[in-house]
C-alpha cells in the first residue's frame, strides 16, 4: 500500500511538470521577440527576382503622387511659385514682344543707309557684279560690307552641289553684320532650284497640283517640314512657297500646276498644312502671289498682266487660301505685279489699294515684298528708282530683285530728302523685318 502511494505521488509530481512546462510555452510565444539583424549594406544587384509581385495598376486619372522629401512640406500650396511651372519655352506673344524689342533696339543702331539697304533682296550676281556667283570670297564679302543688304536669293545656277552650297550659304552669312535672309523658290513641280538637283541631296516634290489632287492636308503638313528640314540643312531660311493662287481662267500660264487647286477651299486646306510644315520646322514661309494671279492670261515675266475680278468675287475665292496661311502665322506674302483695275490702275505692289486690303481687311502684319522687279511688268515701264519708291510708298517693306540695286537704294534716299518718303516710313519696314530676322533666329 506504501509503495502504491508512492507511485500515485510520482505520476502526479510528473502531470504538474507537464502542465507547467506547457503553460510555460505558450508564456514564452506570447513575449514580445528581439528584432532581427540589420540586411548588409551591399545588396547584390545581378540578383533576378522571378516571383516579385507586380504593382498594382495606377488609375488613369489619377496618377500616382512623387515620394516626398523629408525636408518638404507633403502639403502642396494652392498657388505653386510662378517659377515651378513655367514652360520651357515663353509663350507666344511674349516671344513676339522680345523680338520686337530686340528689333527696336538694332534699329536705333543703324544709320539711315544701313536701314535702306535692309528694304532689298537681290541675287548674288547684282550684289557683286559677277555673272555667275558660286562661291562666297572676298569679293561677297566686301561687296556685304559695302551694301548690307536684307537678304539674297538664289538660283539653280548658284547651288552646284551639296558641299559648295553648304559653303556658299555659311560664308556669306558670316560676313554681314545684319544676318541675312537667305531665300529659295522651292515650290515643288517646276519651280524646284534645290530638288531639280541630285547633288544636293534634297527630295524633289511632285508640283502642288498633284497634291491638291489628293487633298491630304497631313501629306502636305509633312512636304512642308521635309522641304523646311533640308532646306535649313543647307542653310537657307526663306523659301518662296507656297502659291496660294486659285486658277479661275483656264488659259492661265504662270501659274499653271503651280497652285493647289481650283477650288479655293480645297486651296486653302493645302495652303495652310503647308505654311505650318514649314514655320513650325524653322523655315520662314511666303504666300504668292497676291491679291491672287489665277484669273490672269498674260505671263507677267513678260509684261503687263491684267486681272478684271470683281472685289466680291475676290473675297469669295482668291483671298480664302492667303486667309488661312495668315491665320497660321505667314510670315512673308509676296504682291504680284497684275494690275486688277477694278482695284487699282497700277501693278498690285505699286498700289497702296491693293496693299491697303492685304493690311487692313485681311490683316496681314508681316512683311509685305513685291515680285521679282526684274519682270517686263515693271521693267517696261518703270526704272528701278521709280518702282521702288513707289512700292514703299505703297506700304510694301522689302523689294524684290531690282534691275539696278545701287539706282534703286540711292532712289529711296532721295525720296527722304526731297519729302516723297520719311525716315519713319523706312523705320516701320525695317521694324518689321528684323523683327521676322529675331523670330526665326536669323539675328540673336
């Protein structure tokens, strides 16, 4: 019986253990656990992760906020400093105030032949004498220095292949003081100086006709930009294009597969793609020819040209393409040498009439230049001189290839002296045109 009690005692001694032990463990769980050790400093980059969970997608229309720094309020202000959210470039109109200022401030630097001069743009040949200008040496340069021009233009015959151009162009704008615009008739069709020639290595477009054809006003967008690319590789900055006649005669000449279409919205459409291909893409464009010359018959080139269009059907038809590309910004438009006598009773850049609607009813601000004074229409009855001042006293602000450069510089001199033009006048042209020239990064 005494060992029985014994045994009893034991296994009881061996239950309390038990429950004290397991109470134990579950007291033990319960405690709060030292934190593990601290990751090594290096982490091993090359290590692949295949099973990393993806992030959860972020909605759309609430994108995901940027970490925030420690030394940064997390509260944003409802006003951000003006400094944090200005555009990395300025607005329009303030770029346009900052080239018109820059633009005042070289024009009160000029003398008074330096501001005459701005107002032409010649070829090559007539600024230097030359008959054939290739190449741009000493001669380009002292003949820069003595007539500093506002601009030059070039022919086929000027651009033998790519690397002589690229020379020719970057040599003469080197040499003048009042940078240059270097101008091209690059249309398309017919009228291609650049794309006629492989050696340049620039593409030759079909004529505008074929692309009005089609009406793709982004096949055109993309012409302009091509043509603003390659031009601008080679170094010009002006190309006289697009035409943004509207053929209303059949058995017109000049301008032929030159214009768009005969339909002037289909026209404008073009015009416009094709003024913004260009400008957006840093080549300044030139609308041609106002105030439309698709009604005419007579090839101006060689003499006199005649439009009887009414005002009414002008604004219907001819001016919607000129429209449009001065709603897109144009920077040029280039005034024909017709002479509509319902307007006027002489050529279109000699008639303040006709100036006067391009300005005021169409609203254009840019620079107004004349065609090719070189023409028959201007040739057969006009001298240099006199078709020169009377153009500026029209309101034009740059003439275009007079015959006689030097006799049509010293014309408008003499206009100011004898009262027939004002310095002011000269100084509204020139405003503009180094305005144009700041815009486009011609002057900095």
């Amino acid at each position: 019986m005494h060992a029985f009690k014994i045994i009893v005692s034991v296994l009881l001694t061996l239950l309390s253990l038990a429950l004290v032990a397991f109470a134990g463990f579950f007291l033990w769980g319960a405690l709060p656990k030292k934190e593990a050790a601290e990751p090594p400093a290096v982490l091993d980059t090359d290590a692949i992760f295949a099973e990393e969970p993806e992030e959860p997608p972020v909605p759309a229309e609430e994108p995901a906020l940027p970490a925030v720094e420690p030394d940064i309020p997390a509260e944003v202000p409802d006003e951000p400093e003006p400094a944090a959210e200005a555009p990395t470039e300025p607005p329009e109109d303030t770029a346009e105030e900052e080239a018109a200022a820059k633009a005042q401030a070289w024009l009160d630097s000029m003398s008074l032949e330096e501001k005459v001069w701005q107002l032409f743009i010649t070829t090559p040949e007539s600024l230097t004498g030359y008959t054939r200008v290739t190449l741009a040496g000493d001669a380009t340069k002292a003949a820069i220095a003595e007539k500093p021009v506002g601009g030059l233009c070039y022919f086929a015959a000027n651009l033998v292949d790519r690397e002589q151009t690229l020379s020719l162009l970057g040599n003469v704008q080197t040499y003048a003081k009042t940078k240059l615009f270097l101008c091209v008739d690059e249309e398309g069709g017919l009228v291609s100086r650049a794309g006629s020639n492989e050696a340049l290595g620039v593409t030759h477009f079909e004529a505008a006709q074929v692309y009005g054809q089609r009406a793709d006003m982004a096949e055109v967008y993309n012409v302009g930009k091509t043509m603003a690319q390659e031009l601008g590789e080679l170094g010009f900055n002006l190309d006289f294009a697009p035409v943004a006649d509207v053929i209303t005669n059949p058995n017109n000449t000049e301008i032929g597969s030159r214009s768009y279409s005969k339909d002037p919205a289909v026209a404008a459409a073009m015009v416009s793609a094709m003024v913004e291909g260009l400008q957006r893409n840093g080549m300044i464009s030139c609308l041609k020819h106002f105030p439309g010359h698709g009604s005419t018959e007579t090839d101006s080139h060689e003499g006199k040209s005649v439009s009887t269009r009414t005002l009414d059907e002008l604004r219907e038809t001819e001016w919607l393409p000129f429209e449009t590309g001065i709603a897109k910004g144009v920077a040029f438009v280039m005034v024909s040498h017709l002479t509509n006598e319902n307007l006027s009773n002489l050529p279109a850049d000699l008639s303040p009439e006709v100036i006067g609607y391009l300005r005021d009813e169409l609203g254009f601000t840019g620079i107004i230049i004349t065609d090719s004074h070189q023409m028959g229409a201007i040739t057969s009855y006009y001298t240099s001189g006199e078709a020169t001042v009377l153009a500026l006293q029209a309101g034009v602000d740059m003439v275009l290839m007079p015959q006689n450069l030097e006799e049509a510089h010293q014309a408008v001199l003499e206009a100011i002296e004898n009262g027939a033009l004002t310095e002011d006048r000269i100084n509204e042209s020139v405003l503009r045109i180094l305005t144009v020239k700041y815009q486009f990064g011609i002057l900095e």
